[in-house]
C-alpha cells in the first residue's frame, strides 16, 4: 500500500512539476526578449545569439538541477529590482537604501563574500561537532553566496552601460571580476555534487579554497580600486572572450574542487577526521568526475583561445607564457585521466597529484600574471 501511495503521489507530482519547467522557460524567453528588445541596439549578432541560445540551455540546466533553477530566478529578479531602482542614473546607487546596502553590484558582490565566509565556518563547524544543523547551515550559506554572486555580476554589467555605451561590457574581463566567476563557479560545482552524493562533509574543505578566493578579491578590491568598472581594452573587445573565459573558469572550479577532495583524502587515510569524512572510495570518485568535468572544459576553452587567437594576432599559438602554462595544466589533467583509466591507478598518488594540479593551475592563472610578461599581460596584478 505504501508503494502504491508513493507512486501516485510521485504521478501527480509530475504534471506539476511540467508546468513550473515550462513557467521557468517562458520567464526566460521573456527576458530574453526584454533584453533585446531594451538592449539590442548595444549589442552586436554575436551578442543577441548568445543570448537567444541561452534560453534553451539555461532552461534546460534548470530542468536538471532545481536548485539551480531557484538559483536563476532569485538572482533575475534581484537583478531586474537593481535595474528598475536606478533609473538610468548610477548615481542612485548611493541614494537609494536596497541599492547602497543590497542591490549594487559592489554591495551584492559584498555579501557574497560575507556569506562564503560564513559557510566556511558553518561547514567547519558541523564536520567537527557533527552537527548536521550547521552543515545545513553551511550549504544554505553557500547558496545564498552564490545568488549575491550571480545579482552582482548582471547588475554590474548593466551599471557598466550606465557609464557609457562605449564602456558596457559582460563582466568577466579582469582579474577582479573573474574571481567572482570563480567563486560562484566553484561553489556550484561543489554544492552540485554535494547533492549528487548526499553528503555535506566535504564543504569544510572546498571553502577553504573559496575564502581564500574571496580573501584575494577583498585585498584586490580594497588596495587596487579593481572593483571599479573599466572600460574593455582593444585586446579583450571580441565576442570570444564571452565563451572562452567561463568555459576556462568552470575548469579552474573544477580542478580546485579536485584539490581540496585530494586533500580530504589525504587526511583520511592518514586517520585524520577519517571517522566524519566520506569513504576513500567516494572521495575519489568525486575527485575523479571533477578532473573529468574540469578538463572537458578546459580542453573546450584552450581550442576556443587559439581561435580567438587566430582572428586577432593572425596564429592559433605562439608559445606565449600564457598559452604554455595553460598547455602544461592541460597535459597533465590528461596525464591524470590517463593514468586512472588505462593503469586504474587509485590512491594517495592521484590524491597527491590533485593537490600540486591546483598549484600547477594557480600559477598558469595568478603567477603568469604576476612573473611573466606576453601577450597576455592585460591581466596583470
């Protein structure tokens, strides 16, 4: 009778759940069109594609993963309160109570550090009190990040039209804008697979790289006045930069989620927190999907790069330092992949392996900036 019970409640569930999916894809495609319809004359046929095909793919990921889903609504509608408080002037940004303390682009970005931090703690805090009310805590935290994230990055790319049509761009074209990216990134990644496998213990370890992150971004911000908004330099003004950057960034999330799991592992077999962690074996099946999700798109990113290389210095590649350390990181996740599939390698090497990846990564991200000097040095400290 129970199963009975079950199956028709799910049954009925479905209908349900068909027309809040066509609700959420409707409300996208009316956004989109809002968008062109307000913004088109801003934006080029590149530009409007990208646009018109992230319905469907937008839509699709939140047919997937609800909470995703949730994710995109609360943060559009945020958005769309900044844009509708501003009123086409920035200036009301300190006038106005919701834009100065919640809704501007510097203030949601804010919050979003605040609360990466507090789920940091949270998570900390449930692994080793074994207190699943904090872990809750944490995991809820970490949403709530990333929606201030995502309200942050599209309120900022409408601010940066209110400066100037001239100056108007997709936020994701320095060095402070793209720890933001990999902030949320990241945190979706891990809060994907938290889901995945049902278990919060591995969030004390993935916010550590995440408060790092944001400990990055704060010093930059506050030392560097790089949280204000900059017009694109010649170099970075190309429709390539809005697929190549994300798609390189959903791989850094990927590899420094593998890392901080590489490091969890490593504790655990040496009897360190073993009894709150997840099992070896789980452990290393999420650092495993991560490595592969990751340099899936890094692979799609590095392509992406040498054609936008071909269209704007006339080469697919030229040994920038830029472009050598993003093939070493690539050549050795492949040599990682390799490794574990053809020779079922398993272990503390692989674990060990994730770990120096992420300084590998690190340095072919930060380090290339701050050291060496190329093609790329737009994005210098």
């Amino acid at each position: 009778m129970s199963e009975l019970a079950s199956s028709q409640s799910v049954g009925s569930a479905l209908p349900v759940r068909r027309l809040i999916d066509g609700l959420f894809v409707l409300a996208l495609a009316i956004g989109a069109g809002f968008a062109l319809q307000r913004f088109g004359t801003y934006m080029d046929l590149y530009e409007k594609s990208f646009l018109v095909l992230a319905v469907p793919l937008f839509g699709w990921l939140g047919w997937q993963w609800r909470g995703l889903r949730n994710l995109q609504i609360a943060a559009g509608l945020s958005a769309l309160a900044a844009i509708a408080l501003y009123q086409n002037d920035l200036a009301r940004a300190e006038q106005v109570f919701l834009l100065k303390y919640f809704l501007s682009s510097q203030t949601a970005i804010m919050w979003m550090s605040a609360f990466i931090f507090f789920a940091t703690g949270a998570y900390w805090l449930g692994l080793i009190a074994r207190a699943p009310f904090a872990e809750r805590t944490g995991s809820a935290a970490t949403w709530i990040a990333c929606g201030a994230a995502l309200t942050g990055m599209l309120v900022r790319w409408y601010e940066s039209y209110l400066i100037g049509a001239d100056v108007g761009h997709i936020p994701i074209s320095n060095l402070y804008e793209v720890f933001v990216l990999f902030v949320m990134i990241t945190a979706l990644l891990y809060l994907r697979y938290e889901q995945r496998y049902a278990t919060r213990r591995l969030g004390a370890f993935v916010m550590l790289v995440e408060s790092a992150a944001v400990g990055f971004l704060l010093w930059y911000a506050f030392s560097r006045d790089a949280h204000e908004i900059q017009p694109l330099i010649p170099a970075l003004q190309s429709y390539w930069m809005k697929i190549h950057v994300p798609a390189n960034f959903i791989g850094y999330g990927a590899f420094s989620l593998a890392a901080m799991i590489g490091v969890a592992w490593l504790l655990a077999d040496r009897g360190i927190l073993a009894s709150r962690l997840p099992s070896l074996e789980l452990m290393d099946d999420v650092m495993y999907r991560a490595i592969a999700v990751g340099f899936a798109f890094f692979t799609v990113a590095t392509i992406l790069g040498a054609l936008w290389a071909a269209e704007a210095w006339g080469t697919y590649w030229q040994w920038d330092p830029k472009e050598t350390w993003a093939l070493i990181v690539w050549l050795n996740y492949a040599a990682w992949l390799h490794i574990r599939l053809t020779k079922g390698l398993r272990g503390a090497v692989l674990a060990w392996w994730a770990v120096i990846g992420l300084l590998v990564t690190t340095f072919a991200f930060l380090g290339v900036n701050m050291f060496l000097s190329g093609l790329h040095s737009y994005g210098s400290l």
